[in-house]
C-alpha cells in the first residue's frame, strides 16, 4: 500500500491554502481489485485530489484510525473480501464521521439502497469514470457545511463569526470529532487569524456565513471604471466611486478591494509601457485573441484610463490585434503623458483602449469583437452616410486609440452620425481641441474607432508622425481639421470614414505629408476645405469616396469610388483640390458621380501646382485642368500615372473648387508620390506596385493593400524621395 | 518528439521497422481491437490518463488485469467437481469487475453471462461460460502482449533519440 509517503505528503497538505480546494483533498481508496485500484487512483490523482490506496478495508480502517484528519474522504469498494464494504462504511461513519462514496460494479437497486441507508454519500458504479470523480469534493463541502451550520444554529446568540470560531474550536476538540478534518481545522484558524482584516473573504469557505459574492461582469466594470474616470484615477475613493455608480448592493468594501486591483493593474500596466519593446516582441506572433486576451479587459479599461502607453506599443499591440505586422512601423519611444478626460493636449502618448464605447455608453452595440471585449459597437452607420458600406473588418479587436471619458452626449454631433464601432473603441475627444497630438515619431493607429470632435484637429501630428487611421471611422463633426500632420506626415486612412462634416479642413496636411485613402469614404459634408495639403504632400485615395455634399461642388457618389486626385502643390495656400477623375472629363466644376465605373473628377490645379521641386510636391502636373486617367484605362494626364489605370477603378470627385488649399490625390499606389515625383516622372517604370508597407524615411507607412490596383501603380520605394 | 519522417532508423538494433510503422501498426490493432469488441471506451480513458508523467499507465493496468484474470481463471478452473456457486460467483464478480475497469468488453460480457448461470445454479451453463471467459480472456490476451510489445519498441525510440 502506498500509504507512508502518501500520508506524510498528506500532512503537508494541511498547510495548503483553503482557496485552492478541491485539489489536494485527500482520499482513501479501497478496494480489493488491484486493476480498479490502479485505475481508479490515476484518475484521482489526475483530478488533482491526494490519493492513497488501500486494497483490504480492515487495514484502511486501522489507517483512519491512527490518523485521524488525514483524510478528506473514502471511498469504498462494496464487496471485498475481507470485510463488507458497507461495514466500513458504518464504522467510518460512527467513527470518523467522514464521507464515503461506495463502488461497485454491481448497482442494482438493494445493493444501492444499501449503501444509502448505511450512509453511503454517493455509489458509484464501476467502471468508474472520470467525469464522476471530479465533483466528488462536495460531499466534503456538504457535510462541512451542514456540520456549520448545526453548531451555529445551537451556538449562543453571538456575532456569527465569533460564535462559529468558538463552537468550530470546541467541535474540533471534541473526541468525537477528532476526525475532523485537519485542513479544515486550519483554515479556520486562518480565518480567525484574519477576522480584523477585512471580512470579505474570496475564499469558498463554507464554514463562514457567505457575503454574497461581488461578480464584476462587465458591465459592472464599466460602471467602476466610468466612476475611476469621472473621478480620476488619483482622486478616486471608494466611497466616492459607489456613490456614483450607484449599484444596489455593492458595499464599500467591494469597490475597495476592487480598486485596489485596478490600481495593481495599472501600475503594471505603466510597467508594460515602458518595456514596449518586450511588448512588442511578445507580441509578435502571437494570435491576437490570445494576446488580447492577456491584456485582458480590465488592462484595456485600466490603459484606458492610465493610459500611459507609448504609441508605439499601441500600434505594435493594434497591429497585433489587427494581425498587420508593425514592422513597417517606425516605432519611437516616446513616453508622454497621458490625456485625462476631456483634454488631449500635448499628448504623445494614447491611450487605447480596446472597444469599450468609453466615451460612450450609449453607443454600445452588438459585440463584434472575438474578444471578450466590452465595445460592442456596430460598425458605424453614420446617418446620412449609406454611402459608408462596410467600413470596418470585423475579425479583429482593434485597440483603439482613445481619449476621453465617457461623455453623455454623443459622439458626433452634426452630422447625426449614429457612428457605432466596431470591436474598438470610441474615441471621442470631444472637446479636445487636438485629440491626436502627436510629436516626435509617433505612430498612431486607429482602428475602428470614430474620432467624433468637436475639435479642430483630430490628428494632429508632429514631425515625421505617421497616424494611420485603419478601419476606422473618424467623423470630425465639428472639426476644422480633423487631420492634420506637420511635416513628413503621413496619414492612412485604412478603410475608414472620415466625416469632416463641418470641418474646414478635412484633411490637413503639412509639408511633406501623405494622406492615403483607401477604401474610405469621406464625406465632408460641409467643409470647405476636405482636403489640404501643404507642400509636398499628396493624398491618395482609393477605393474611397469623397463626398463633400454641401460643397460648392458636391460629389454624390453610390458606390465607393477612387478619386484619384493629383497631389499638388507647394503651396498651402494653393488650394485646389484636384480631384482626378476618370471617365468624364470635368470641367472646372465637380459633376456628381454617379456612374460606377467612371467619375469625373474636376481638377483645378493652379498652375504651378505640380511642380516638382526638389523637395516638394510629388506631382508634376501641368495642367490646370487635369484628368487623371481614366477607369478604363485611359491615362491621365498625370505624367506616367497609371494609377488610374485600373480597370475597375472609380474615381471620386473631390471637391474644392477655389479652396484655399490644394490637395492632391492620388489614386492608387502606395508609390504615388514616386510615381510623380519629379524624379520618378521619367521613369515610368517605376515600380509602383505595392509590394507592402514600407516607410519612408518620413516615416510614412503605405499600406499594401491601399494601392490595390491592378497594378496600376507600382510600389515605389522611390516612395520616399518625393517626399523630403 | 521525433520528427518520423525524418528519422526512419533503418539500422535500428530493435527491429528494421521504423517508428513510423511502429506506431501505425499499434494504432491499427487498437483500433480493431475496438472495432472487434474486445476493448470498449473504458479502455480509451485509460489511454487518456496516460500521459507524461504516467507513461506506462497502460502498461500497468494491463498487466494488473491480466495477474488477477489468471488468477482467478485458475481457481476457477479447479474443482470443477464440485461447483461452489456462491464463491463461482464472488471470483467472477472480481473478474467482472477489473475487466470493466480496463476495458476487457468482450470479457466483461462473458463475464456476467457466467453469473448467470451461476445465479441460476446451472454447472454446466457455468463451465461452458468458463470456456467462454477464457476464450475470449486469453484472445485478448493476446493482443495485449502485441500491444505492449509495439508501445515498449516505440518508447525505445523515443528514449535512444534522447540519449
């Protein structure tokens, strides 16, 4: 019998921490079949259950009796030779008072009832499976419990704890409860040892009167970090967060313990933050669930608050999530400080959060998200954009750059876009100026989210920022630049929807800057200036839509279009838009749009507009009037530009006409601006076809997909050096 | 683990058979073993609980099994004479009851139709069931001793490619 080091290994057990029961219980197994022996230990012990065996009952009974507390429980073959199964089973009873679960092979109904009416806890009927023995603790639990219970019942009238402490005490040292457990015995001098320290045990521990366990769900947790907000994670107390949660039932003392959790949470959080790098790195190659999923949901609340994550391991753990390798990503580390509530200002550093409508409850959704993610939002219906279609993919939890607090009102404001997310978060600096401040290098990666504002710059990049905006839908209600990027910028905009719908300026670009529209619609409703670029920058936008639809000239389009517009412009006051249209010739004015296959798009280009410097602008356009290309082949006017050679390429129109600004787009190709850089305009060979994100020395990143084209453009690593 | 294909150790000393084979042909006489009846879905949870830590579980269990089937074959062998149908039935019961738990169907079957007829007190249905227990006892016998064989090659393997 492998008896003696079970039992001493049994003692040890006795220290073993209550919360971890059932493993570890310990159980005396007897019976005479040494194979069901055999078997039926290994899948005790594979329960995690203390197992020691025993194959003739009167030897198992010597052993309870010289050990008493040894064991949790027995169980017992009913026939053996030996000695009557059932007998044991009375003497263990009388004695020991410990449960018994009998077996047998044989379990018709006298041989059951026998065991019953001998006070069998449970029969068991060979051979025995797996399934049966894992629930075999609560017989343990039970007879504990109800033993609790009786003496408490006949207690004196005391304070539940303290009478139970006494009577546990007297019971145990009662010789006729000697058999007690021992384990049981120790946990409750554990508990009593802790009885100054908050009651609130975790523990299942039957012997004391439950609290009703706190279950923070979801919701629940919402509700808390809403309050944390509201308050601010320095200044929040307990009993000023359940004042504002205000949730029947929820004591003090949960909130407490809770909070004390969170901040936990946090502060390793901000640990995380400053090890990007090895976060970046366990990040890689790992699924995105999984790794979400580390994060867990209370990390992306609590990110979300704190906040105190660089972008750069933002983007590295979205495009984790997202599943788009960062490596195209310049990440920098830059720490910076994270934006509370409602001001973003100066802020490098984001905060995301994964999905959770943070800002906004009310937008709460269906859950898209694999994730067991709280935003649940429906990807984004604006109101009036039917046009919007499917913005978001919806297989991935995106984390989310996001700002502010929960705010009451909705996110967007004018534009009544009922904009809901997708598995990814809200963000809604809503009265932030710039949510998206970033200086230094930063990347910045949204996904699905809305940037509702009413702010004048949504993104707002410093130098050599690249905030790629992917999946998103970034409604600029009231925005008067809802993206802007200072030098060497570079904004991608992954299918997403960008709704400037008062914005002036939609689409703000520096010196140097890149917007890349792809798949995207947007919409500016009433801007005035969509899409601005500075010198050298250049928009593409592919498979997107433009729609301005109160401009002077708006463009209505059905279905998602390309507008290739040619990047243009050196100056930032040069305004015009150059929309490039294939299909219809335009004149100066922008024609709606409507056919699918071919749009016109005017293109207003000053004349100096294209001209390649040095240094500026990637197109060399000459023509004030430009066409570039058609859906159907037919070149634009764009030198060598083939970008709107695609086949099925449809291109928008865009707006602005005598804008103040100038904004270039370019259809397809990752490579616009190589493709029209004034270097590269003589070599048309110039390998435009996307061959993947790259960045430039800008630190742009050109999206594979963007350019997608059949091939109408080429990949140009060349990419960098229209753009200086 | 060892990538199969690529190791096929031809020269091993063991035998000439590869890995590979070893182990198709250890899942193929399980599988019709089941198929046949010999083995039911007791015997799969003991395949199951063999793990890392336990890896001769199933070994063990089986050679526990076949110690008590013989020796409990032989008793009842003995005496046939005289047919004790009460102490027939306690080492039947017992077999019955380690063959359930290793998974021993087709025994196990034979088994209780024993105690039938011990139950009824029928000598001859008992020794004809006898035969019948030991027929269909020592066919699986049988294939438990293959069964080993195959498995202790296998982890030969498995330990010389540690070595």
């Amino acid at each position: 019998m492998s008896v003696g080091s079970s039992y001493a290994s049994s003692r040890l057990e006795n220290n073993r921490m209550p919360d971890k029961f059932p493993v570890g219980m310990k159980v005396l197994l007897v019976d005479d079949d040494l194979t069901c022996l055999a078997v039926v230990k290994r899948m005790l012990l594979q329960c995690q259950y203390d197992v020691t065996t025993c194959s003739e009952a009167k030897r198992a009974l010597s052993l309870l009796r010289e050990n008493k507390g040894a064991f949790d429980m027995i169980i017992s073959d009913v026939h053996m030779p030996d000695m009557d199964g059932f007998k044991l089973l009375e003497l263990v009873g009388l004695e020991m008072d410990l449960p018994v679960i009998m077996m047998s092979g044989d379990t018709r109904f006298n041989v059951v009832m026998k065991g019953v009416s001998h006070g069998a806890c449970d029969f068991l009927s060979k051979p025995v499976r797996m399934e049966e023995l894992q629930n075999i603790w609560q017989h343990v639990v039970r007879r504990k419990w109800l033993d609790s219970k009786e003496i408490e019942h006949s207690g004196s009238v005391e304070e539940a704890d303290h009478n139970r402490q006494v009577n546990d005490d007297s019971e145990y040292d009662s010789t006729l409860n000697d058999g007690t457990d021992g384990s049981w015995k120790y946990l409750k001098k554990k508990r009593d040892a802790k009885e100054d320290d908050d009651g609130d045990l975790d523990n299942v521990d039957p012997s004391s009167s439950k609290k009703p366990r706190v279950v923070w769900s979801v919701e629940l947790h919402q509700q808390f970090v809403n309050a944390v907000n509201q308050l601010g994670i320095d200044k929040a107390v307990p009993k000023r967060i359940l004042e504002l949660m205000n949730v029947p039932g929820l004591t003090r003392e949960n909130v407490a313990s809770h909070l004390q959790k969170f901040r936990l949470y946090l502060k390793r959080l901000s640990g995380v933050a400053q090890h990007h790098t090895g976060l970046n790195n366990s990040l890689c190659g790992s699924s995105s669930n999984a790794k979400v999923g580390q994060l867990g949901r209370l990390d992306f609340q609590t990110l979300a608050v704190s906040g105190q994550i660089p972008p750069q391991t933002l983007a590295a753990l979205q495009d984790e999530l997202l599943g788009h390798p960062s490596h195209s990503f310049a990440m920098q580390t830059t720490n910076l400080p994270v934006p509370q509530q409602a001001s973003v200002q100066g802020t490098n550093c984001v905060t995301f959060e994964r999905g959770i409508a943070f800002g906004q409850p009310s937008l709460k959704g269906q859950a898209v998200s694999s994730l067991p993610v709280w935003s649940t939002n429906d990807p984004g219906s604006v109101g009036s954009a039917s046009n919007l279609g499917r913005l978001n993919t919806q297989n991935n939890n995106m984390l989310v750059t996001m700002l502010q607090q929960p705010q009451p009102h909705t996110v967007t404001s004018d534009s009544n876009h009922a904009i809901k997310m997708q598995p990814s978060c809200l963000v809604d600096p809503r009265k932030s100026s710039s949510n998206f401040q970033v200086q230094g290098n930063p990347m910045l990666l949204n996904q699905d989210f809305v940037v509702p504002s009413q702010s004048s710059t949504n993104y707002q990049g410093g130098n050599t920022v690249v905030p790629a905006i992917q999946d998103s839908v970034v409604v600029t209600s009231q925005s008067s630049t809802s993206l802007r990027t200072g030098n060497n910028h570079f904004i991608t905009n992954h299918r997403s929807t960008v709704f400037p719908s008062e914005s002036l300026t939609g689409f703000s670009l520096g010196n140097d800057t890149g917007l890349l529209n792809q798949v995207s619609i947007l919409p500016p409703s009433q801007t005035s200036n969509n899409f601005q670029a500075g010198t050298k920058s250049f928009h593409i936008n592919q498979n997107s839509m433009v729609v301005p639809s109160q401009l002077s000239n708006t463009l209505q389009t059905e279905k998602s279009i390309m507008p290739v517009a040619v990047n243009y412009n050196p100056l930032p006051t040069q305004s015009d838009i150059m929309p490039s249209s294939m299909g219809q010739a335009l004149d100066g004015g922008f024609e709606n749009l409507a056919a699918v296959d071919s749009y016109s798009v005017s293109i207003s280009m000053v004349p100096e507009a294209l001209s390649s410097t040095g240094s500026s602008t990637s197109w060399q356009l000459h023509h004030p009037d430009v066409i570039i290309g058609r859906p159907h082949g037919s070149p634009c006017l764009v030198p060598n530009s083939c970008n709107v050679q695609a086949t099925d390429t449809r291109l928008g129109k865009f707006p602005e006409k005598g804008q103040g600004r100038s904004l270039g787009f370019v259809g397809k190709g990752t490579c616009l601006p190589s493709r029209f850089a004034v270097d590269d305009i003589e070599s048309p060979t110039n390998d435009l076809t996307n061959t993947g994100t790259y960045t430039g020395d800008d630190g742009y990143v050109l999206n594979q997909d963007i350019f997608g084209i059949n091939g109408a453009f080429q990949s140009g690593h060349c990419a960098t050096t229209s753009f200086k | 683990m060892l990538p199969l294909c690529s190791r096929v150790l031809l020269s091993h000393p063991f035998s000439p058979m590869s890995l590979m084979a070893l182990r198709e042909q250890l899942n193929m006489l399980v599988n019709s073993m089941y198929i046949e009846g010999l083995l039911d879905q007791q015997f799969q949870q003991l395949q199951m609980l063999q793990d890392a830590s336990s890896p001769g579980f199933v070994a063990e269990v089986i050679n526990l099994f076949c110690e008590d089937a013989e020796r409990i074959l032989t008793e009842l062998t003995k005496d046939q004479a005289v047919v004790d149908f009460q102490k027939v039935d306690a080492y039947v019961h017992q077999l019955k009851g380690s063959s359930s738990s290793v998974g021993a169907q087709n025994v196990k079957l034979a088994c209780i139709q024993f105690r039938q007829f011990c139950e009824e007190n029928n000598k001859d249905g008992c020794l004809n069931a006898l035969n019948v227990v030991k027929h269909h006892y020592y066919l699986l016998r049988n294939k438990f001793d293959t069964m080993l064989q195959l498995e202790q090659r296998i982890q030969a393997y498995d330990s010389k490619q540690q070595n």
